[in-house]
C-alpha cells in the first residue's frame, strides 16, 4: 500500500510544478522531505491528480519534470546504486525474464541514441543521422510491447497511472521520431539538430522512467503466471534492438506444462466422446442470404476454420461487452499478444483514444452506424482500418469485428499500372503529332 502522508506530500508539490513553480525550488523542498521514494507512492500522487479532475493530458505533458523532480531519490535508483557498489546484477533477474528482456533493450537503445548524439555534435555525417533515425522508428514496437503487456495488466490492478500518463508521452516520442525521420529526407542533419537532440533527451528519459518507476512496480504486482504470460507475447513482435529474445528458462518450462496439461484435458475429454470432435468439424453451417448483402450456402466447422486462416486480412472481434473473443492475425500490422483475448479492449489503446472507441461502438449498438473506415497513410506501411458492426437475423448487437488490411502492395500495383498508364498515353499523343511515323 501506498504512504498516505508521503502520497499527499509528493502530489502537492506535483500541483506546485503544474501551477508553473520553479523546478529547483520545489526539488528542494523534496530532497528535504524524502531520502527515498517507493515508486508506488509517485504513481499513487498521479493518480490522485487524475481523479481530482486533472487533465491525463497536461500530467502527461508535465511528465518529464515529474521524472527530473525524483531523479536519484526513486526506491529502484537506491536498489540499483547499492547493487552496482556492490557489483550485483541490477536486478538479479535470470536471464530472459521479462524485465531482463526489457532492460537488454533499452540498452540497445542507449547504444544508438549515444551514437546518434555523437554524429549529431560532431557533424557532418548526416547519413550516419539519417540511419540512425530510421532504426529509432522501431521504437513503436519496443513501447508497444510495454504498454500491452505491461501498462495493460497493471490496470487490471487498479494502477492506471502508466497508462493514463506514460503510454500518452510514448505516443508523442513515436510521433516526433516519424516526423524527424521523414525531415531528414528533405533536409540537412544540422537544420534539425536541435530538436532531434530534445527527443533524444525524453527517449532517456522514458528510459529511465521504465526502469525506475514502470518495470519495478510491475515486479511487486504481476504474479509468476502472469510474467510467463508476457514472456509468451514477446516474439508476436520479435526483438527490436537486440538480435534475439533471450530464453526463459523458467517461462519455458511453464509453457511445457500449460501445453502437456491442455494435451491430456483434450485427450480425456475424447476418450469421453470419441466422435465429438470430428463430428463438430463436419458440422454444418448454413447461410440463408441472397449472397450479396449476407452470406448465402453451407460450410462445414473445418471449411470455415481453413478459410479464416487463409483470408488476406487481420481480424479481431470484440463482444457485445467491449471482450476480446478473437483474431487472426497474419499480416502483423498491429501487435495482438494472447494474452488480450478475454480481456477489455479498452486496455488495448491509449486512455486519449478510449473515449472514440467507447462513441464508435455506442453508434454500432444503438444503430446510428454499421460500419466506420480510417486510412493510415504510412508512407512505408499503408493501412486500411474497418470497423464493424456485427449483428444476429433479428438484428441484435453482438460485437465488433475490426478488419486490417495492409494496402503496401495494393498501392504500388496500382502506381506502376498508372505510370504504365501515363506513359503509354504520352506515346499515343507523340504518334499522332504531324510528322511523326
């Protein structure tokens, strides 16, 4: 459990910085009052701003002077100095662990931005800039491995605070990343000097906001189940920075037995009725549609489990309750770790993003709409996003079905077949010049 008295200290001089109060003084006050804080205590006083109607917004926008106010007094920094004097592992995790995993990546990360840096200041080498640019745009994957697997299950215990304010500044550092990267195309390093310096500065800063507040309270929350769980999740994205994932021993071991105990439930569960399950996968399905606004003939259980599983799409559907039931999730545009199927899809997206979700699908429930489509015009991705409506005959809500479709190839055939177009237009008007053969 938090500390009332220090969570009511450290949110009132969280107000003082937000009134616009100088950092020094306020960092005073605090290094006066505490020797040490618990990283609990610092996501309870946020919290606290939250539910005292402050804007998740403006904390989110205040959070690297929250992580400058407690730098070197957080309860994991105190752990990690009288470790390292000691010349122990930082946080003697096995290798492979999750947090392990995490910590390898950052590391990586702290390579390139160093590099980076030193390119920057010594100048003269925007190719260097420009590749090292490229690479950081893969850290869209390293926070999104964090915020699902991580931020994600902490709401489950009711510790809102990463997701209400971190993932919020992680949305904006993969934004800047993307527009930089884009500016180096058209412009020298040194004209962009400045602010690609400021976002390596709050790239460490998240760095340091992982270690020392998100990965420690995670530590003294989620259960052993529930860190094989992300350890199970962490190839759907594969490594980042780091050439591999290391192996878990422990999580390995665990996932042996989950899938010997599934084998032998299954195996029980045939001996009781042995023509069960092949009598279900030749079970039929009957569509009584005109084929064109609903679906019209028949299919067996096993047809329709092989054609989902080779449709040229990604599909997740959402119950009626806002559940995750299902997806496929082949091409991998969006990350789907297992471990957000039975879960609220609400926890799947940033707290900013939760109120359309919530309007979209009150629309798909009350009928105002059946169906919404957004473009993501990613220049080396583009993607088509559909949401839909999913009803009964009687025309009952039954959930949301969210179909993806990676457009990459769609665009560049049709861009070649318009050039292909253009051109041969342009041989057809220079034929009919006067005085051409």
């Amino acid at each position: 459990m938090a500390e009332l008295g220090n969570v009511q200290q450290l949110k009132g001089m969280l107000q003082r910085l937000g009134a616009g109060e100088d950092l020094a003084s306020v960092r005073e006050d605090f290094v006066k009052s505490f020797k040490d804080v618990p990283v609990k205590d610092i996501m309870a006083a946020e919290q606290e701003l939250i539910k005292d109607g402050a804007d998740p917004r403006k904390i989110t926008k205040l959070c690297d002077l929250h992580s400058a106010l407690f730098h070197g007094k957080t309860e994991g920094e105190v752990i990690r100095e009288q470790k390292r004097m000691k010349k122990q592992d930082l946080l003697q995790l096995p290798e492979g662990h999750p947090v392990d995993y995490f910590i390898r990546e950052n590391s990586a990360l702290e390579l390139i931005l160093n590099n980076l840096q030193m390119a920057l200041e010594n100048g003269g080498h925007d190719d260097k800039v420009q590749l090292a640019m490229v690479r950081l745009k893969k850290i869209r994957a390293l926070y999104g491995k964090k915020e699902e697997l991580i931020m994600a299950p902490l709401e489950r215990y009711g510790i809102t605070g990463p997701s209400e304010v971190m993932w919020g500044v992680d949305d904006e550092i993969k934004a800047e990343v993307g527009r930089l990267a884009r500016g180096l195309q058209r412009t020298s390093a040194e004209e962009l000097k400045e602010p690609i310096l400021a976002v390596i500065k709050r790239m460490r800063e998240m760095i340091y906001k992982d270690e020392n507040i998100l990965l420690p309270i995670a530590m003294q929350n989620l259960t052993d189940d529930e860190w094989v769980d992300v350890y199970r999740d962490l190839p759907e994205m594969g490594p980042v920075f780091i050439t591999e994932i290391p192996k878990w021993a422990h999580g390995e071991q665990v996932l042996m037995e989950r899938m010997q105990a599934e084998k032998s439930a299954a195996e029980a569960e045939d001996m009781k009725t042995p023509a069960s399950g092949a009598d279900f996968e030749q079970a039929v399905v009957h569509f009584d549609g005109n084929g064109s606004e609903s679906p019209a003939g028949e299919m067996t259980i096993a047809q329709l489990r092989g054609l989902m599983k080779i449709l040229p799409l990604d599909i997740t559907f959402i119950d009626d309750q806002m559940i995750n039931r299902f997806y496929k999730n082949g091409d991998k545009v969006f990350s789907r770790p297992l471990s957000t199927l039975g879960q609220s899809t609400y926890q799947c997206h940033p707290v900013p993003i939760r109120a359309v979700v919530k309007n979209l699908t009150d629309d798909f429930r009350s009928g105002a709409r059946d169906s919404f489509t957004r473009w993501i015009p990613n220049p080396d991705r583009p993607v088509k996003v559909t949401y839909l409506a999913v009803r009964d005959k009687e025309g009952t809500y039954l959930g949301a079905a969210e179909i993806i479709q990676d457009m990459t190839e769609a665009f560049r055939q049709f861009r070649s077949m318009e050039a292909a177009s253009m051109k041969a237009e342009a041989l057809k008007a220079a034929r009919t010049q006067p005085g051409q053969p």
